[in-house]
C-alpha cells in the first residue's frame, strides 16, 4: 500500500552515519498502522460515488475483515464483485471469502475459485462464526483441578475469556463478582482467600468444565 500524504520516519544508523528513512509502505505492529490503514482505505473509498458497495466497505470493514451478506445469491455475488474492483483499485485485494449458504459458496467458487475457507467454524473479529447454524461459539478454558482462588488466578481466567459483544455475560458476571469481593478483601495477589471465596470459585469452575464436558 503506497502512502502519498502520510509516512511514518525512523532514524537508521549505520558505519556511523545516521540516516533518515520513511515507509512507502504501513508495516504491521505499529501503533499506529490500524489508524494508517483505516484512514488510506476510507480515502480511496471517497474516489467512488454512494453506492452499496461503497457504504457496506465503510460501515462493515474492520481491519481487514469485512462482514456483509445479500439477501439473494445473486445480489451477494453483484455485491463481492463490486467491493472486489473497487479494492482492487487500491491495492486491496480481497483474498479469502466464506459463507454459511451451499448455494452462494458454490456461485463463489465458480466465480472467483478457491479461495474459500473450508472449515466448519472460522474466526471473526476474534469470535467463532459456526457455518452452519449460523451462530457464535467460544471455546472452553482448560484449567486443572484443584485450583486456589487467588486474585492472580481469578483474574487471570477472565482474562482469557475474549466476549467484546457480550454473549457470555451471564456466565462470567459470576466471577466477575467474585474478583471484586477478593480486590474488598485487601489480600495480596497470591494469597489464599477464605472458604467462602473458594466453594464459589471451585462452584464456577464446576460449572465451566460441566460445560466443556456437553452435559445438559
């Protein structure tokens, strides 16, 4: 990706001379290359008239995922077909696709060839999309048997859980409650906490593996 009004400088040294260099192109792992590439990208989107394509790129496109459907096969393939030259345009091609309907992922393939994504579930936006009935899963922690309820290790298993939409909230105000009544306690971060606290964590715990185990 060619940036014409932005660069981002750094100095290099070498032989004991210092030069002064700049990316034409934004590198992965930045600060700020998210920022870089969202505002290149709705820059060239700009170049083209209000048209569907064009308001789905920039309401549904995050990072570089872009999550849309049609409520007709063929509008879905008119659809990737046009948000595909467009991005193209600027040297974005869009390389990968996936879909939870047999007949837009057969109309896909013909189209545009392998570049489908053959799994069951795949990730989105960092949740697990299941195709085929068109649902979000998480999967389970693994945590061993006997563990002691310290604040370092509660909140080190809520840490784990990635829920940015909330799916998971019942199950996990649980233990969010219970981090908060150990952090009113004072203890340190790996000190035992009283039995109280552990029979509602070992009860949580239960709870989880109860799940990860498929018992209804």
């Amino acid at each position: 990706m060619r940036m014409t009004k932005m660069s981002i400088g750094f100095l290099w040294k070498k032989e004991e001379k210092i030069r002064t260099m700049k990316f034409l192109r934004v590198p992965f792992g930045n600060a700020s290359s998210p920022f870089l590439l969202n505002a290149t990208i709705r820059h060239h989107l700009t170049k083209y008239p209000s048209c569907l394509p064009i308001t789905e790129l920039k309401d549904n496109l995050y990072v570089d995922d872009w999550l849309t459907g049609a409520d007709y096969y063929e509008d879905a393939l008119l659809l990737f077909q046009q948000a595909k030259e467009i991005m193209a345009q600027g040297k974005f091609p869009l390389t990968s696709w996936n879909s939870n309907n047999t007949k837009v992922t057969e109309m896909f393939f013909n189209e545009f060839g392998s570049k489908h994504i053959e799994r069951q579930s795949v990730k989105v936006l960092g949740l697990k999309w299941i195709k085929p009935s068109d649902s979000f899963g998480f999967d389970v922690l693994d945590v061993s048997e006997g563990l002691v309820a310290t604040k370092r290790v509660v909140l080190s298993i809520l840490a784990r859980m990635f829920d940015p939409l909330g799916f998971l909230t019942p199950f996990t105000m649980a233990v969010k409650i219970l981090l908060q009544d150990i952090w009113l306690l004072n203890l340190g971060w790996d000190e035992h906490t009283p039995e109280m606290i552990q029979q509602r964590f070992d009860k949580w715990i239960y709870g989880l593996v109860y799940t990860k185990l498929g018992n209804p």
